[in-house]
C-alpha cells in the first residue's frame, strides 16, 4: 500500500525537476536572445566597446565571422578589425530580424536568423545621409556559455540573392535591383554592408 505514496512522491519530484529544467532553458533560451539582439544593436549604434565585449574572450578558443562577400577571419583581433572598419564607413545601419530560431545544447546555442538591413553610406553633394540600400542576409551566429554570459564564438552572415521575376533574365534583374535601390544602373551603387 505504501508503494503508491512512494510513487506519487517520485513521480512529484521528477516533475519538479523537469519543470526546474524547462524553467533553466527558457532562462538560457532567454539569454542567449537578449545576447544576440545585443549584438544586432551594438552594430546599428556604433558601440564598438560593447561589440568587444560581446566576442568570446577566454584566452584559448579563436573566433570566426563571415561577412557577406568576405573570407573567413579568424581570431578575435581580426574579427573585432572588421568590425571596427564596418562601423567607421558606415552613417547608418538599421537590422530588422526574423526568421529568428535559437537551438541549444548545454553551453552552447545556435541562433538563425534572416537580416533584413537598412543601411547609408557616406553622405554625397551635402545631404544628412547617403543613399539607403536594403539588403537581405541569412544568419547564423554561434554562442558559448560563460560566467560572464552568452558571448559570441562565431558569425557567419550570407546574402540572399533575390527571386527572379518571371521570364526576366540575370541583367534584367540586376537593372530591376538598382532602379528599386534607387541607383543609376551604371554599377557604381553601394552595397550593403556586412554585418
């Protein structure tokens, strides 16, 4: 008779620990957002310290981003150059993010996500801003667990190269893409920037 008490205390307590568990994820999953919408944020803002800060940092794992259309750089100085550059030559970056999906496994977490970027160049002929380009980037930053947070170990951004219309063939689109950007057509435009 006793076996039933002692079951339903077992069974009790095995949900209290996978309640504990579901709670401890969303905690991560949590985190590891907050993370990587800091990093979108710290790059739309300039905010290279934060930026920094954001990287892993632990003496002994190198990191790695892909900006679109660049080699893969390796190591948190080369990474962090890139980084420092994109901000110098670029007035104004604005990321709306979605598609966004975050895996996680222990210490590390895989987030997925669609760039969608709004970004100006240098300003021409006196204008406040240069020329806005819109550009579509798919994304996949990779995060480790530290005790100072979710830092990111890698990130790796890729274009998205748009849909042809029907019938229209690879020059067409190209010149549909440049009038709907607002450029001449004439291959001078800007483009996006990388982030």
């Amino acid at each position: 008779m006793t076996g039933g008490r002692d079951e339903e205390r077992d069974g009790a307590r095995g949900d209290g620990r996978a309640t504990g568990r579901a709670a401890s994820r969303a905690a991560d999953r949590a985190a590891v957002e907050a993370a990587n919408t800091a990093f979108y944020e710290a790059v739309e803002r300039g905010d290279f310290d934060t930026l920094s800060d954001l990287w892993l940092d632990d003496g002994a794992t190198p990191v790695s981003c892909v900006h679109p259309g660049w080699p893969v750089l390796s190591g948190r100085g080369e990474v962090l150059r890139s980084y420092a550059l994109i901000m110098a030559n670029t007035d104004y970056i604005q990321f709306f993010l979605t598609d966004v999906e975050i895996s996680l496994t222990a210490d590390i977490a895989l987030v997925t996500c669609t760039e969608n970027i709004l970004s100006g160049g240098p300003a021409e002929d006196g204008a406040t801003l240069g020329p806005l380009v819109g550009q579509l980037v798919v994304a996949t930053n990779v995060f480790r667990r530290t005790p100072d947070g979710w830092k990111v170990w890698s990130h790796h951004g890729s274009p998205v190269m748009p849909e042809a219309e029907p019938g229209e063939t690879g020059e067409h689109r190209e010149h549909r893409e440049h009038r709907e950007n607002g450029e001449s057509g004439d291959g001078r435009g800007h483009g996006g920037t990388p982030a």
